[in-house]
C-alpha cells in the first residue's frame, strides 16, 4: 500500500474537487455512514471546493429511489423519515450544494437503480460513464471501472443484463418486499462466485483499459479495491480510488480508512490543477 499524504487536511486552501468511490454505505455498517459524514464537514470546511464526485457504489444496495422517498408522501412516515439513516446524509449534502460544490453521483455495480429523484432532494446530478473530467490540460477519463474487468465474463454478461432498462423496469416494478428477496440472493450468489475466482479475473484487464484510454490523457476509477496509481501499457497513468474499510473492527472506536482523489490548484502560483490520491481517515465516536 502506498502512503498517500493528506492534502484535504494541510493544504485546504488548494482543494477544488474531491472525489471518492466504493463507500459501501448501509444501515448495517453505522462506521462507515459516520466517516461520509465527517468527509462530508471536511468538505462544507474547504473554502474553495467546487465539485464532489461518488463514482459508484455509494451503497451497499440501493433498491429503488421510492424506498425513501415514500417516506416523503405521508404525513405520518414524517418520524420514520426523521429517523432514517439517510436523512442527516441528505442535509449535509444539501448544505454543500447550497454552498456551491456541484455534487456528481455515478453509478457503480451495487447501486444502478440510483436515480436522479433521490439526488433531487440534495441537488445532485446523476452522470454516466463515461464522464471527461478536465484537470489543468489534462483529460481524464472517469468511471466506476467494472465494465474493465472485461476476464470476468459470467459477471459481464449480469451487468449487460442489469444496466438493461427493461431489467431496472421489472425491478422497480416489483413490491419492495420482492426486491429485497432478489437482492439478497443476488448477494449470496456473487459472494459464492468470487470465492472461487482467481483475483486477477476480478482486476481490470489492460488491454481493455488501453481501448477506452486512447482520447484521455489518464483514466480514474473505483470497483476494483486495489488503491494505487498504475502505469497502462501505453504509459498513461490509472488512478484506483480505494474502498472504505472500517479497521480494527472490534476496538472500542474502530478507524475507517479510504484512499480518495483531489483536485488542487496551488495557491498564488500559475501552475496547472493537479490530480492526485489522497488517505482519509477517520476514527469513530
């Protein structure tokens, strides 16, 4: 693992954008919910931030915008809203965006059903990969990076099925009761196939990589779990966001760690924006 510095901490003044991946985020794993929060005051504290982009698998699953925003509807579901795990998220990220941070929301393998109703309600926009994210003269190439894992191929053939839009009709067609089955068997079956594949299979494939990275001047993506800055075999670089992993789970305030992106600009310098991966840590209350 490389030691990432921390910039969103020493130097907030040149942060402009932040960008992070592979949250994980459930009701099930209140750490992980904590430490977004808290990346969520560093960001309401940076003075000149200007964008913050989730690049898939914000959640863990994300079942259909209408599981929350039922609670919108009736009167009496307004304490069960109150309640909700997701709400304090939705004030803070509205509060940024009140602010003036753009809030860019991709969709990862784990919550393709997000949709743009539920990122209403904080002023987010859903964008679709690819997405061209312009550093000084630089283009990079964003994504959430599943579809480069191109030596999985029974996988490939389920996301072709699930990002059908006839497929996320028949879900979210379907009783919330239904979608939690579907879910939850989904769930298990993935867990039992990646435990027989080898990790590479699981790795983005380098010739895929160098056919979608031909117009960009880098690639950035998430999924993969394996943060680091690669070199593509034509010699462009591949920038890996990191997962949020909650470590010493049993101690009495386990840490969550994460390996994010930042765009600064250097303060009172005509230097071109940089791009580069920082750690964020967090230990919980």
């Amino acid at each position: 693992m490389q030691n990432f510095n921390h910039l969103i901490t020493t130097r907030p003044h040149e942060v402009r954008q932040v960008l992070i991946s592979d949250l994980h985020l459930s009701l099930d794993e209140p750490a992980l919910v904590q430490a977004f929060l808290a990346l969520l005051d560093d960001c309401l504290a940076l003075p000149t931030l200007k964008r913050l982009f989730i690049l898939g698998d914000w959640f863990e699953v994300w079942l259909g915008d209408d599981v929350y925003l039922s609670l919108l509807k009736e009167k009496r579901s307004e304490e069960a809203r109150q309640t909700h795990w997701l709400t304090p998220l939705i004030v803070k990220l509205k509060k940024l965006r009140i602010d003036g941070c753009e809030i860019l929301v991709m969709h990862g393998n784990r919550d393709f059903l997000l949709g743009q109703l539920f990122c209403n309600l904080f002023g987010g926009e859903l964008i679709y990969e690819p997405y061209t994210l312009a550093v000084g003269q630089q283009s990079y190439r964003l994504e959430h990076g599943d579809a480069l894992c191109t030596d999985d191929k029974k996988y490939q053939l389920f996301r072709r099925i699930m990002r059908n839009r006839m497929t996320q009709w028949y879900l979210l067609n379907k009783p919330l009761e239904k979608r939690l089955a579907i879910a939850d068997k989904m769930r298990r079956k993935s867990q039992q196939n990646n435990a027989n594949k080898a990790a590479h299979i699981m790795d983005v494939n380098d010739e895929a990589v160098a056919a979608v990275i031909t117009d960009s001047d880098a690639l950035l993506h998430g999924h993969t779990h394996r943060p680091a800055v690669h070199q593509t075999i034509d010699g462009k670089k591949r920038y890996v966001l990191g997962d949020w992993r909650l470590l010493d789970k049993d101690a009495r305030q386990p840490k969550v760690s994460a390996v994010i992106g930042v765009v600064t600009t250097p303060e009172n310098s005509k230097k071109d924006a940089e791009f580069g991966l920082v750690e964020f840590t967090y230990t919980t209350i």
